[in-house]
C-alpha cells in the first residue's frame, strides 16, 4: 500500500485524535504539524515524533503532504485551508467545514479549482446503526421520509467554556451548540432526509450567562421532498440526557438512533459513555432485531476506543477516496449543507421568518448572518 503524506493545522484537544489516527493508519505517513504558536507545535511534534511549522504553506510545501488535517478553532478553518489546497494538498476539516457560507465557499471554490477533494469530520456516519438507517431509507423500507427530528439535550459547564480562550464567543468560536455539538445530528437528518426548502428558527441561551453565544436552538423544517422536520439542540440540561435522530416514513415504518447517551464527550477531554444504539425500529418484519442489534453494537463499543474508532474508520475512508479517485463519504458539499442549516437558523431568528434555501453568503451585511448586532 502506498502511503500519503499527512499532516496537520492546529493542536489543540482534537488535534490529538487527529495525530493519533494518522500517526497508526497504514495508508498514512504523517510527517508535520503546524500551528501560529511555534512552541506549542514543538511541543506537539515531539510527542508525535514528526516536523514541527509555524506556516501551513510552508509545511505542505517542503514536506509534499498529500493530505492535511484542519483542527484550528471553527472561524480559522478558511484560512489553512486554502493554503494547503494552493500547495497542492487534499484537505480533510474538523467540523464544521466552516462558521459562515462565505468561508466554506471559498474553500470550495479552490479546492474545484486544484482539482482536490475536501472531507469534513461526521464520525457518527460511521456507526453502525446510523448507516442501518440510511440503508432501510435507501431500500424502501418506511416509504418515503416524511418526518425527521433531530434533538441534543446536553450540558456544558463554565469550566469547558474556560478551557480554551475562543469557547463561548462569536469571534472565536462562531456560534454556540448550532457550530460546535449539533453540526453530527444535522448532518444526519439531512443525510437521511435530504434537501431542504425552507426552515424557521430561533436561538437563545438559557442558563450559560457567562458566554456570549447560544446554548439552544430550535428549528421547524420542510424538505423538498415535501416531509417536515425539526431540530431542538441544547447544552442547557445537566449533566447531560441524550442525542438522538429519529426518521419516519410514509408507509408507518420508523427507525432511529440514539448517537449519544448521558453527558456528551468532550474531544480530548472525556470519553463517550454510552453506545450508539438503534433506539426505534418499526419496519414490518423486522421489530424483533432491535435487541440483537443492541447487543451487537454494544459488545463492539466495550472493545474500541470509540473516541478513536470512528474517526480513524472515516480518515481511513478519505485516505482511501484519493487513490481510488471517488468521494469521501462525507464531502465537503456535505460540510456546506450543514453550515447552511445553523446560519438559516441565525438569519431565521434575525429576521423573524422562514428561511428559503438555498442560501447564499452576505456580502453586504456585518452582522454574521444575525449572530451579532449589524454596525
């Protein structure tokens, strides 16, 4: 097997991951990291025995990378990105792909212009029982989706929003639970439901007085398939209760999961405490599988890492979409769609209507699509 070069921008908690799947898949040879503090990328390059670089360009340049990791806070993904496309490097970006449309365009853009791909983080494809649901929705067996929820009850203390200086502000983080805990769900429900028409939403932070963004959003959605949706997504219950995507279908059937379970993990910090599970199943003939699919998910969740498993199982699969010339399973349209679904939501509450998609970036506004007032 011929390995690609890896390496990568920011080394911060998810960093680590990051470096870890790199530093042991067999199709990667990870060779450098980068990061705007020189003395925290030597310190992480000595841990990972690779070059340390304060210069994204200069790293792909000189190492001939073929791929780089984006793990710098949300608002500074755009930036790294374009350099390693410029230099010639596939980009693979923690989520999400971006925190506004005009940063993820941009990525984009160049990366159709260099002829390279780019790959978004959204492990939770990856489970098993996500991608049964995705397989009972492309076989027919709930007919047509025609409802789709998404909902994170969640918590997060002051002590995670001081563990890094950009936490809890638009500037640094570009939003609150929207940008950083709900984008896997999001992407999800979009994934099994599919395009969206128009969406009404509205933010608001409940109990988190010390941070400058939301820690609850809701959103009612149609989609252009003519089903309906919603999303409800919150860090405001403690110490945690679950995540969970739930898909029903015209025919009666409905199928679902549960992908988090207790107090979310915190990447670099905490581990995930619960298996992802199928918590509904309805499909005709099938009701009674349910238990031994949890059984089955649960004994393979005893045995992983699961905060390493999943993300090395969807590296793995872009690592691999290069050579073989095809998509990742999560692209970067992928990572898009999801930036698109929280800013309608922001725009949505700004301007107190529904949202039609597509959208497209403001150019004439300052205001980051309703998160901050308009100057």
């Amino acid at each position: 097997m011929e390995k690609l070069k890896t390496g990568l921008a920011g080394c911060g908690k998810a960093g680590h991951l990051h470096a870890a799947a790199l530093a042991k898949l067999p199709q990667s040879e990870f060779l450098a990291v980068s990061s705007s503090t020189p003395s925290r990328a030597e310190e992480f390059a000595r841990k990972y025995n690779v070059k340390a670089y304060a210069n994204v360009s200069e790293m792909v340049a000189r190492e001939k990378l073929d791929v780089i990791h984006i793990c710098t806070p949300h608002p500074a993904h755009m930036e790294p990105a374009i350099e390693a496309l410029k230099e010639g490097a596939n980009v693979f970006v923690e989520k999400p792909l971006a925190s506004s449309l005009e940063d993820c365009d941009a990525i984009l853009g160049m990366a159709t212009k260099v002829g390279k791909q780019i790959g978004v983080v959204s492990q939770r494809r990856f489970y098993a029982p996500c991608q049964r649901v995705k397989r009972a929705i492309e076989e027919g067996k709930i007919g047509k989706p025609v409802l789709g929820t998404t909902t994170i009850l969640g918590w997060r203390d002051q002590a995670y929003y001081e563990s890094d200086s950009w936490r809890g502000t638009w500037k640094g983080e570009g939003g609150g639970i929207l940008v950083n805990q709900a984008p896997h769900q999001i992407d999800l429900l979009h994934w099994y439901m599919g395009e969206i028409d128009e969406l009404y939403g509205i933010w608001g932070n409940l109990n988190h007085p010390y941070i400058e963004v939301e820690d609850t959003a809701l959103a009612i959605l149609k989609f252009k398939n003519g089903g309906i949706g919603n999303i409800i997504v919150s860090n405001s219950q403690k110490p945690g209760i679950y995540g969970k995507v739930h898909i029903h279908g015209d025919n009666g059937a409905s199928v679902g999961i549960q992908t988090d379970g207790g107090a979310m993990f915190i990447a670099g910090v905490s581990n995930i405490q619960e298996p992802p599970v199928n918590d509904i199943w309805s499909v005709p003939g099938e009701e009674k599988m349910l238990k031994n699919w949890i059984k089955e998910d649960s004994g393979l969740f005893k045995k992983i890492n699961p905060m390493e498993y999943f993300l090395q199982r969807q590296i793995e699969d872009f690592l691999n979409a290069i050579p073989e010339e095809r998509k990742p399973l999560v692209t970067g349209e992928d990572g898009r769609a999801t930036v698109e679904i929280f800013t309608a939501i922001y725009r949505s509450k700004r301007d107190g209507k529904a949202i039609k998609f597509p959208l497209n970036p403001e150019y004439d506004r300052t205001d980051f699509d309703g998160r901050l007032p308009d100057k």
